[in-house]
C-alpha cells in the first residue's frame, strides 16, 4: 500500500516535471537568442573588421590611395 502510493506520487511528479520540461526549454531557448542578438548589437561585425573608408573615417585620414598606407610614408 505505502509502496504504491510512492509510485503515484512518483508518477504525478513525473508528469508535472514532463509537462514543465518543454516549457523551460523554449524559454531557455528564447534567452540564448535574445542573448546572442544583444551582443550583435553591441558588438556589430562591422566595427570589428572596418572597411579602408571607416578606418579612414575612424582614425581622421583621408581615404587610402595606392598600395601604401600613411602610416608607410612616415
């Protein structure tokens, strides 16, 4: 009798946990995506690798011409 009222209980236990497990994974899954898409925001792949007119931009240069950058005529 005690021993099967454990596995009743057990097994309502189980069902409560199987029907919050989908539940908990989606919301886990939506975080990880909110997650990674603040930091592309944050840190856009642009500004990692900046064109030679954004580096021109960012460092107050005029634009690059020819094979030789002005930091070689220094």
């Amino acid at each position: 009798m005690v021993l099967g009222s454990w596995f009743l209980v057990r097994g309502a236990w189980c069902v409560v946990l199987g029907a919050w497990l989908p539940v908990c994974l989606a919301a886990s899954q939506v975080l990880l995506v909110a997650a990674a898409d603040a930091q592309r925001v944050r840190f856009p792949a642009a500004s990692l690798f900046p064109t030679a007119e954004r580096r021109a931009t960012l460092t107050h240069r005029g634009p690059q011409v020819g094979p030789f950058s002005a930091d070689d005529a220094i």
